[in-house]
C-alpha cells in the first residue's frame, strides 16, 4: 500500500504540533509553579504592638505579581548580630504559608523578657527568607529600621513561625 505524500505529511505535522504543545505546557507549569518568597518578592515591615508587651510583629506583603511560599520562620538578627533569633518551635503552623500576589505573612518576635539577660537597645533587624528544608536562606537580606528609637532586646529574644494572621503570629 503506497501512503501518499500528503498524508504523510500531515501525520508528520501533527505529531511535531503535539510535542510542540506538550513542551510548552510542561514549561509554562514549570515557569508557573510558585518559589520561595524572598526580600525581593516581597514589601518587609515591622512594628510595636501594644500585646503582648515585648513585641514586634514582621509583615512579609507579596509584590511581586506571582504566588510565594514563606516556608518556616524568617532569619533574624538584630543590628550585626552574627547569629539567628532562636524559633519558637510551638508556632509551627498546619502548612505552609502561601501568598498570593498582595497577601501577607506574619511572624511575632519577643524582644524580651524578665529571664533574660545582656540587654541592650537594638536599632535595625536584618530579615532572610528560608529555604523550603529551613538550612538555609533564599534572596538576599533586607535591613529594616525598628521603631520609635530603637528598641529593647535581650537573650531571650525569639521569632515565630510565618503564619497567615498577625493574630496568630502574636500568641507566642
């Protein structure tokens, strides 16, 4: 049976549209499926709260158009201090938090308390993003400036984990 030479190429045709659109796909999933946040994914504050006493809340806001992940806690470091705040391991959240294009993440840090020792009043706090296996950070650093004059830190300072509510980030 002779196949002719129009059908032929057809069959070529379609077959070449088909990997071509699989490719494709594959790729646009790819290019779709969400990262890590990081400082430059992301609007970073930080503020006094009233309650508890000896808080401050962090705001990560995605801004950057596409969906994040704030996986577990956020790097922090008062001033140049060369270590990372201590985690509250209780505020580990049900998942990970996932922002969608301009929604936020919280974590609560305690700055001090009637344990702590070696006090002194901090200026900035450096802020990195973890990575998703939390042994290591994603993006560069971003330094924020506390509040008011600065603020009052000890060794008994700590951070929660991201979670999805201020409200939760501040139970701890």
């Amino acid at each position: 049976m002779r196949i002719k030479p129009r059908v032929l190429a057809t069959a070529a045709l379609a077959l070449a549209t088909a990997a071509l659109t699989a490719t494709v796909s594959a790729g646009t999933a790819q290019a779709a499926t969400p990262g890590a946040c990081t400082s430059a994914k992301t609007k970073l504050t930080v503020k006094k709260v009233d309650r508890p006493i000896n808080h401050l809340l962090l705001k990560a806001t995605n801004t950057s158009g596409k969906t994040c992940f704030a996986y577990n806690a956020p790097y922090l470091r008062f001033d140049e201090g060369q270590a990372a705040l201590p985690v509250v391991d209780d505020s580990v959240p049900q998942s990970v938090v996932t922002l969608e294009p301009g929604q936020s993440a919280y974590a609560g840090i305690s700055t001090s308390s009637p344990e702590g020792t070696n006090g002194r009043k901090a200026h900035d706090l450096g802020v990195l993003f973890a990575n998703r296996a939390a042994n290591g950070s994603v993006g560069g650093e971003k330094t924020l400036k506390l509040p008011g004059s600065g603020v009052y830190v000890d060794s008994s300072a700590q951070v929660t984990y991201w979670q999805d509510n201020a409200a939760d980030a501040l139970v701890w």
